[in-house]
C-alpha cells in the first residue's frame, strides 16, 4: 500500500530531470515570470491541539510534581540499548535504570510500605483498644486546657478533611474530565477521516491543475516564437542603432547642411544684388554733388585778392571735407556667387534625405528580416513544444493514480469501519472505569462524611457543664461517628495505597517516558536509532518503504514535514527514490528544443545604409567651391556703413559755415549744396539705413556670409568623416554583427528554455509545499498524543495525586479522630480531685462517689459537692 501511495504524485515530474540540468548549465539571465496561479488547496478541519481548560492547572501541578521527583533526562542510550538486546542487557543496566527511576521507587516503596502497614497498624490498634489502651479506656482525664485541646483537635481534623475533600475532589473531576473527553474520540477520529478522504480526493485535481498549467508555457513559447522579430530582432535593432544611428544622422545633419547652404548663396546673390543697386545711385548722387560744390568752390570770390579772409578759409575748409563725401561699403566690387550657388543647385537635387531615410528603413526592417530567416525554426520549435504537451497528456493517462486513490480510499474506509467497531466497546471499558473510579472516590467520601457528622454532632451536642461521664447523645454519637470514620480508614487506605502506588507508577512512566519525549522529540530520536528495529537498516522508513535504508528519511524530519503542511513528496524524499528521467526521456525534448534554437542564422548583409548616389552627393557638396568665396571682404563691407560721413551733419556743417559768409552768389549756390545733400539724405541714404529691404539685404548677407564660412571650414575633412562613420557602420552591420546576433539569440534561446525551467521550478515547489500536503498524517499522531497523554494520562495521574493525597492525609485523620472522639464520646469513668479549684463540680451527689466512679479515687469532701 505504501509502495503504490508514492507513485500518486510522479505524472507531473517527468520533465525534471535531465531538462533541469541542460538549462541549469547554461547560466543566462532569467525571463520574464510566468504566472501559474495557485494550486488548489483542500481544507482540513481537523485542530490537533487540546486546551484543558480549568483542570489544566491540575495537570500542571501534576507535571511539576513528576519533574521534582523525576528530574533526570530521558535515558536515551538506556532505552536504546534495552531495545537492541530486547531487555537482555538489564541485567548489566539496572542499576541505570534504577538510578532513572529513582523516585518512582522511592515513592512506591512509601506507597507499599503504607498499603502493608496500615493493615497492619489497624489490627494492632482494634487488639490494643479492645485491652483498653491505645484510647480504649473509657475514662478521661480532666485538665484545665481540656477545652482548647479539643477546639484545637476539632479545628485541625476539620482542615485535614479539607484537604481530603480537596484532594477527592481533584480526583472526581479528573475521573469526570476522562470521561468526557472519551466522548471526543468519536470526533476527533472521525475528523482525521474526513481529512484522510480530503487528502485523496484533493490530490488527482491537484496534480491535474499542475499538469493544466503547461498550456502556460506553451502558450508563452508560442507568444514569443510568433514574435520573434519584435523580441529578437528589435533586440538586435536597438543594439545596432547605438552604432548605426550616429553615423546615419550626421549624413542627416549634412543634408540639411546642404539646404542651408545653397539658401545661404541665394541670399547672398539677391542681398548683393538689392545692395549693389542701392548703393550704386547713391554714389552716383554724391558724386555729382561732390563735383558741383568744387566748381562752386572755384567762384573767384573764394580765392581772388578782393574777398576776405573768412570767405577764403571756409573755401578752403568746405573744399578739403568733400573727400569724406562719398560711399563707404562698396557693394559693387564684391564678385558673386553664381558658380557656388550653380553647383549647390545641381547638389540638391538629389535628395540625400531620402537615402538617409531609406538607410533608416532598411535598417528598421531587422525584425521583419529575423522573422524571414527563423520561420523554418520557429515551426520546428512549436511542433515539439506541441509534442511534449501530448506526451504529458498521454503519461497522466497511463499512470495509475485514479486506482491507487481508490485503493487508499477503500483502505481509509476499512480502517474507520473497524474503529467504529470498537466505540462500544471503549464505551463499556470507560464505564467500568468510571464505576471503579467513583468506587475509589466514594472510600474516601465515606471517611470524609463520618468525620464532619462526627464534627458536627461532636460540635453541636457540647456542653461545657456536662461531665465527661454524662456527656450528651448527640456529643457520644459524634465520637462514635469519629471512630467509625477512622475503622472505615484502616478498612480501605491500604486498598486506595495499592491501587493508586499502581496507577501512579504507571501514569508517571507514561507522561516522563512516553509524552514528555514525544513534546521534546526524543521519542522520535530513540525511534530513528540506525539499526535499532532491524539490524539490516540505518533508517527504517526508506528501508521499508523503498529498501533503500540509507537515505536519510527518519520519522522526525517526516513528522516535521507534516507538521508545517508540506507536501507528501517533499515529506517521503520521492526526488530522491525515483528518477523521473527513467519514466520519461525528456531529455530528448529538451535537446530538440536547444539544438532548434541553436539553428538560428540571421544574415543583415540585405542592409544599406547609404547607397552610392548618397556617398556621391556628400563629394559634390565638399567640391561646390565654398571655400573660394572671400569671407573677410563680404563681411568687411557689410560691417560699413552707407557712407564716410553723416552727410545730414554734413550738410549741416556745410549750411553753418555757408551762414558766415557774405551774401551772393557763392552762398546761394552754396546753399542749394545744402539743400541737395539734405533731398539725397532723406531719399535715399535714410531708406539705405532704415527700409526693411536693405536692412534684410544687410543682415542676410551678413549671416549668410558667416554661416557659409562656418560651412566651408574643413568641409572636405569633415565630409571624410561622415563617410567613413558611414563606411564602419555598414562593415558592421554586413561583417561584425555574428558576435552581437549570437549574444542576442543566445539570450533569447535562454528565455524560451527559462519558461520551461521556471515550469519545472513551479512544479518541484509545488509538490513539495502545496501539493498533497500531508498534514492529516502528522495529525494522527498528533491525535493519538492528545488521546494518549492529554486525555488519559494527565486524567490518570491527577487522579492518582488528588486521591493519593487525600489517602495520605488519612493517617493524620485517624490520629486526629481518635483523640477528638475521646472529647465527644460519654465516658465510664472520670478524675474526681480534692483540690476544688482544680475541677470545681457541682451537683454531684456525694453519697453515689463509688458506684459512679468505681476506678477512681473519691472525690474530695467539698459543700459544694
């Protein structure tokens, strides 16, 4: 039964074995984490754990009692050895086991020696009161402390029976909490049934749901096969691009640089153009005013012997300033760009944009390129992926887990039949238990009950004037009552002693031997002992269970394993007994599946990043001739302004120093200088500086000017550079790629394999945590504990203890009782004294002194007498 129970749980491990060991050895980074849900989980109603309630502080007290006088550790070795020579060395261990059980000795032998002796000192005591000693004799003497020694008598035979009744009443509850915990048997067993049928049940669905959820990895295989080109590809697309994109983009720059360009020479040319024409009417202008003043200047009344002083020397002055008249930037002798600008036209028209673009797409196209290139192994790999689903499938079919469930069940419901064939029988035995219980109880009880009516009628039928010889009937029969208390406990404490001296030593071997190792678990260390029930095997579990016994399995480490709900693989070592390899080859999956993905060849020599027309463009654009353009004069000239002079201050110096002269002709025509000069500012040097068509002309051609030098620095050079950037990322896009290609296709080999590993993974964990978790086993022991220690031997020695105190404390009863009966009871005979003052009695007849004390003295003489 055993054998065939440990196969339940193998239909999901076929694929642990040798795929575990491929993929572990290829040590890459881990995938993404699959979802396999939670295995479904039964519930066990069974709670092996008891709580005593209030009578838990007895059986505490119980357990302290046992420690104190049993305080040595469990013998171990002793046990072992007894067991290996089956009680043959106790001839050479005694005295060890003597010297454990030490105080159980000690303890019985006080229990034998009282269960001898009271009968014994019973007999002595009824043959030395029938000779009227030992408190025989009705006759008591009178003291003056009479009074106290009989309140103190009273006082401590009453506590003494308190504590009998306390002690009785320890044991009746022990005896009543027995009984009904038997009354949970029923239910505790029935409990660890129902979890047993819960056990078998729950496993099938559970090893089918870890079957179901491959359908996960495949579904996951299938998901990244089918998206290779994103996976893989883009992979080794953003991998490329960090070498690839740098390269294309500074074509992309060169481009635009290009655009610019050949806009910068169109500037230039229509800027020049505006400029050269503005500035070439203004010169015109300035140059015929120039020359009109110097024939004005040439009037004789500036130089003849008849003008003044004044007049010649603004002459002179007005003559020598008309140099400052004319243009500053010279617009007209800076060449064009014509050739520059023809050449930049004939360069873009071909549009290296939409290479570069095309250089991107081609280069976009990886993944649609690896989705091209694997479809052959892609295929491959999903039809085993299929191939190992239906060989899953097919070997849950063939293994026989519905029959040997059924078996387990039908044993399950053997085993439960036959227990509750026993209930009435436990029933019958827990009554004749109880009844014997009661019976033992009720010894004591009747003790008890003739020493507190003794108490009472002793109590209540005092009176202080009475005599001892005419005490009351109500005092005699409470003495009376005394001593029969005390012949009932001759009668019945040696038979409490016996009896419970036997439970005693019985119930305290069980809690120090049986219960409080298997708490301490060094029950189930004496139980692992290698060779200890068979000679032949280490440990006895495997080598019974599989006949293997030096694999370490011991019935702690499976207890444990129970303990913490674990499963029944993880608890039994099945990993280690069977190989699932040998039930199926998953190797040969496992290697198809490598070896399919090691099939994968990706050749990127399809792409182009720049075709010849585009590395063609970029030689034209370095040739264009940029750099034959004069810089510094364009910029010499457009950092001038329109003319030398202000010719409106000009004009205005000229107006002052016309003011100065004297009137006629040379000042009136003077004066129309003035006044042409002031038009030619206000027509066309004003609109030069102000109108937006020549302030646009001016700074066009002066940012143009300085963006085509920035343009044509290095040109060539920096061309080069471009194309050979081009010409290092095609060589390793065409030549050095197989390194990256291999990495990324290792890594993503190493991602499909990882999905069935994290499967495996998942249903190792599984099985040994949540699958067929075997927590009703540990529970039956558990069980078996509670009923064992908690139920019967904690009840079993608070019995013993509170009944055996009560028995003990008897023996100060009877002593008490005795010597207290002598204070209830009518006597024969009293002490009559001369002294008055020693018993003052009055009413006492003098002439009856004889007849009512025959053995004593006479009374003294006395009136009141």
């Amino acid at each position: 039964m055993w054998k065939s129970g440990t196969l339940l749980l193998l239909s999901v491990l076929w694929a642990s074995g040798e795929l575990q060991q491929e993929t572990e050895l290829r040590r890459l980074p881990p995938p993404g984490k699959l979802n396999f849900g939670y295995v479904p989980a039964g519930v066990y109603e069974t709670l092996a754990h008891y709580e005593p309630g209030p009578i838990g502080i007895l059986f505490h007290l119980v357990h302290a009692f046992l420690h104190a006088m049993q305080p040595n550790a469990f013998p171990h070795d002793l046990i072992v050895k007894l067991a290996k020579d089956k009680f043959g060395a106790i001839q050479t261990e005694y005295q060890k086991a003597i010297y454990y059980e030490i105080g159980f000795l000690i303890c019985a032998a006080v229990g034998l020696l009282f269960a001898i002796l009271m009968p014994v000192v019973g007999l002595f005591f009824c043959m030395c009161r029938c000779c009227d000693n030992c408190g025989g004799e009705m006759h008591q003497r009178q003291r003056k402390n009479a009074d106290c020694r009989r309140g103190l008598l009273g006082t401590l035979l009453f506590s003494t029976s308190l504590v009998i009744t306390i002690g009785v009443l320890c044991a009746y509850a022990a005896n009543q909490n027995l009984s009904s915990q038997v009354k949970n048997i029923r239910r505790l067993v029935n409990s660890n049934m129902r979890d047993l049928h819960t056990f078998a049940n729950d496993t099938p669905m559970q090893i089918d749901y870890l079957i179901s959820q491959y359908a996960t990895v495949k579904n996951k295989v299938n998901y990244d096969l089918d998206n290779i080109g994103p996976l893989l590809g883009g992979r080794i697309h953003v991998r490329l691009e960090k070498e690839v994109h740098p390269a294309l983009n500074q074509v992309l720059n060169m481009a635009g640089a290009m655009r610019e360009t050949k806009e910068a020479l169109e500037n230039v040319s229509v800027s020049l153009v505006v400029l050269q024409e503005g500035a070439g009417k203004l010169h015109f202008n300035l140059s015929q005013v120039r020359d009109s003043i110097n024939r004005t200047l040439d009037d004789p009344g500036c130089h003849d012997e008849e003008s003044d002083a004044t007049t010649a020397q603004l002459c002179h002055s007005i003559r020598q300033s008309l140099s400052q008249l004319q243009m500053s930037a010279n617009f007209t002798r800076l060449p064009n760009v014509n050739p520059q600008l023809e050449k930049m036209k004939n360069v873009v028209k071909t549009d290296l944009s939409s290479v570069v673009h095309r250089g991107f797409s081609s280069l976009n196209d990886t993944p649609h390129i690896v989705i091209e290139q694997t479809r052959t192994v892609v295929n491959s790999v999903q039809n085993l992926v299929d191939s190992v689903g239906n060989n899953i499938s097919s070997f849950s079919r063939a293994f026989p887990l519905q029959t040997c469930l059924s078996n387990f069940t039908i044993f399950i419901s053997h085993a439960h039949a036959k227990i509750e064939d026993y209930y009435p029988e436990i029933d019958k035995m827990d009554f004749y238990r109880w009844i014997g219980c009661i019976a033992l109880c009720c010894m004591v009880v009747l003790v008890l009950a003739f020493n507190y009516l003794g108490l009472l009628c002793g109590t209540l039928g005092y009176d202080k004037h009475a005599s001892p010889t005419t005490r009351g009937c109500i005092s005699n029969t409470g003495g009376t009552l005394l001593m029969a208390g005390v012949g009932f406990s001759f009668i019945f404490s040696w038979m409490l002693m016996g009896v419970l001296t036997t439970i005693f030593l019985a119930g305290g071997n069980m809690e120090k031997l049986l219960c409080e190792p298997f708490h301490t678990k060094e029950l189930f260390k004496v139980v692992d002992t290698p060779y200890l029930i068979n000679p032949e095997w280490k440990n006895f579990i495997p080598g019974y269970m599989y006949n293997d016994s030096e694999l370490e399995l011991t019935s702690e480490s499976l207890y444990s394993t129970c303990k913490q709900n674990k499963g029944i693989y993880s608890a039994l070592r099945l990993d280690k007994v069977f190989n699932i390899s040998s039930f199926l080859n998953t190797t040969v999956f496992t290697k198809d599946v490598v070896h399919q993905l090691e099939n994968f060849r990706i050749d990127l020599r399809a792409i182009i990043l720049l075709e010849a027309e585009g590395k063609q463009n970029l030689l034209d654009f370095s040739e264009a001739g940029l750099s034959e353009i004069n810089y510094a004069d364009y910029l010499d000239e457009v950092n001038k302004g329109v003319t030398v002079v202000d010719v409106l201050s000009f004009a205005k110096e000229l107006e002052s120093q016309t003011d100065l002269m004297p009137r006629g002709p040379l000042q009136t025509a003077l004066k129309g200088h003035v006044a042409t000069l002031q038009r030619i500012h206000r027509q066309q040097i004003a609109p030069m500086e102000q109108a937006m068509k020549y302030v646009r002309a001016r700074s066009a051609l002066n940012q143009s000017m300085r963006f085509l030098e920035r343009t044509a620095s290095d040109l060539p050079n920096k061309v080069t550079d471009v194309l050979e950037a081009i010409e290092a990322a095609q060589h390793l896009i065409s030549q050095n790629a197989t390194l990256l290609i291999n990495q990324e296709t290792r890594k993503y080999s190493a991602t499909i394999i990882g999905y069935f590993n994290q499967y495996i993974e998942w249903v190792k964990t599984s099985l040994a945590l949540e699958v067929a978790p075997c927590k009703p086993f540990s529970n039956i022991l558990d069980t078996a504990q509670i009923m064992t220690c908690s139920f019967l031997v904690d009840s079993m020695n608070t019995f013993w203890m509170g009944l055996g105190c009560s028995t003990l404390f008897l023996l100060p009863s009877v002593i008490l009782a005795v010597k207290l009966a002598k204070y209830y009871r009518r006597m024969d005979t009293e002490d009559v004294y001369d002294d008055v003052e020693t018993i003052p009695m009055k009413n006492v007849p003098t002439y009856d002194t004889m007849n009512r004390f025959p053995r004593a003295s006479a009374p003294p003489r006395h009136i009141d007498w």
